[in-house]
C-alpha cells in the first residue's frame, strides 16, 4: 500500500479497495500506520491523526469489513491514548477488538512522536489460528520473535514502513530459528514532509517455518498476495532426528 501523508479518509478508501481486491481471507494485513503515512514533522500532525484503539474513522471501517468478510484484520495506526501517542498496530475479528499492541522498539524519529509500548507484544487465539503481532523495527530485536514462539505463535504477523535494507531477509531467519510462519506488510513509495524524506522498500513477504519464501510482492508498486498456510507446519520444532529448537536452548547459559 501506498498511504498519502495525513489524509486519513482517502487511506481507509485505498486499503478497503486493496482488501476488496484481495478477494477472500481469514487474515487481512495492512500496513504500519497506514491511516496516517509515516513522516511526521509535528506532534500537532499526530493529534490531527491519532484514533483511540476502539474508536474513531479506521476502527470503524476496519470492523465493518472484519464483520462482513468474517474475517481477521490486523492494521497499524498512530493511537492515541490519554495524553500519549503510540504506534500500535490492532487485531479486530468479526465480534470486535481482539487486542492492541503498542510498539515497544520505536525507530528513528518515531521517538519525537511516540512512547514507546510497555507490555509484551501479544500471541493472540483467533479463528484463524495462534497469532503473534509484532510491529516493523521489532524485527531488529529477535527477542520479540522469539518469545512470540515461546508462547505459541504459529504466525507472526508484521505491519511494517521499512526504510532498512536488511528486514524483509531477517525475517527469513526470524521464520527459521523459531520454526514459524512470518508475514510481513509493508508500504511503498517515497514521503517527504519538509526536510524528511522517507523511502520505503515495499518487498511484504510471507515466510514459512522451514525458511521458504512463499511470496514477495515488489519494491514500488501497490499489490496484494493471498497465501494459504498450514499452521500445523508451526507446531513442530525439530531439526532433522536429534535437534528440537526449543528443547536443545541454552537460557542458563545466554545471560
Ligand atoms: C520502522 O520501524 N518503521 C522502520
């Protein structure tokens, strides 16, 4: 997806085509604060844009759609919460509200703008499957991956603005080394807002536990891919006859 900086109604628009056009699903993932685009240059343009997790314009158009399409919806968005922001990424089902994840590693200038989230990301029971949320620049930390696993994920999910390079393979590695599926959403295209300039490197991916690349989309053009996964390739971490990823950890010995 392609957002355009600040104009929320005309996003919501874009990612109710792009879901529309997506066809069927148990699972839509949109990405990184797409409501708003990323570039932000006064905490006032965060004000303009930020939505109470349970409320406002996105919410709203997200769950009608979640209820329609019986389906799963995560999204990131810019929330706003008393008087903080965070970049929080939300997991509607058709009943309402699953959870929110308020992003823990902020990247960059995100920290003008944002607190950083103080609880865990979160491994979620959908109708779909065991979900874990993690959001962009968490991927540079594979501790979220990692304990996402240890709890059961079978899916991580990723909305995403990459700027880096290096994510979209990490998250090869992040699939490997914890045996999950990972499917990352990015945005594409270049935002400028004043003295910034964002470009994004697009290239969402679905990932599977053995380090398959089962999609990539393009580095600038607005696309979407339907992947189908078999979760129970998730609940098996062995490596060959005498290896299991979880059982043959170390903890005692890492700190
Ligand atoms: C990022 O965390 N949006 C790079």
């Amino acid at each position: 997806m392609q957002p355009a900086l600040l104009a929320v109604a005309d996003n919501i628009a874009r990612a109710e085509r792009l879901i529309e056009s997506a066809g069927a699903a148990d699972l839509y993932l949109l990405p990184e604060l797409f409501p708003s685009g990323y570039t932000f240059q006064t905490t006032a343009e965060v004000a303009q844009v930020a939505e109470s997790a349970a409320a406002g314009p996105t919410f709203d158009a997200l769950s009608r759609i979640a209820r329609r399409r019986n389906a799963a919806i995560v999204y990131g968005f810019a929330e706003r919460r008393g008087d903080a922001f965070y970049n929080s990424a939300n997991v509607i089902a058709p009943e309402g509200l699953i959870a929110t994840y308020r992003k823990i590693h902020l990247f960059g200038r995100e920290k003008l703008f944002f607190s950083p989230g103080d609880a865990a990301a979160p491994v979620l029971d959908l109708a779909c499957g065991r979900i874990g949320v993690m959001v962009c620049f968490d991927w540079y930390f594979p501790e979220v991956a990692r304990s996402l696993a240890l709890r059961g994920a079978e899916l991580i999910v990723q909305p995403a603005n990459l700027v880096l390079p290096h994510c979209p393979d990490a998250m090869i590695t992040r699939s490997l080394e914890n045996r999950v599926f990972t499917a990352t959403c990015d945005r594409v295209g270049a935002e400028t807002n004043g003295d910034v300039t964002h470009t994004f490197i697009g290239l969402s991916q679905a990932v599977s536990p053995r380090g398959e690349t089962l999609v990539r989309l393009s580095r600038d053009r607005e696309e979407t891919a339907t992947v189908t996964l078999d979760l129970a390739g998730a609940r098996s971490k062995k490596v060959g006859q005498h290896n299991d990823l979880f059982l043959d950890r170390q903890p005692a010995l890492y700190s």
